[in-house]
C-alpha cells in the first residue's frame, strides 16, 4: 500500500519531459566545478543520475 491512492500517483507523476527539463535546468545551473572533468564531483557524481529515470 502506498501513503497516497494509485489515482493520486497516476495524477502526480513525473512525465520524461518533466524529468528532462529538471535535469537539464539542474546542469545548466550547476556551479562551474561540476563541469570540470577533475573534479570532485564529475568523478563521484552530483547525486542526479539520468539513468536512474530512464529505462533503456
């Protein structure tokens, strides 16, 4: 059982697009250092996975 009604999930979800806009905002916004293939975090990742959403 989820804490929401199937209805509501269905009415609620996120659609590829919403994802794809949330994912290219989160990029173009994103400190210059998450560019950098050096750092940090472009070796270990920013927490956001594309794949994570998408099924291939």
């Amino acid at each position: 059982a989820h804490p929401e009604s199937d209805a509501w999930l269905a009415a609620n979800a996120l659609t590829e697009q919403d994802l794809a806009d949330w994912y290219q905002h989160a990029w173009q916004y994103a400190p210059q250092d998450l560019r950098d293939p050096d750092s940090m975090p472009a070796r270990y990742g920013t927490g956001i996975d594309w794949n994570a959403f998408h099924d291939h």
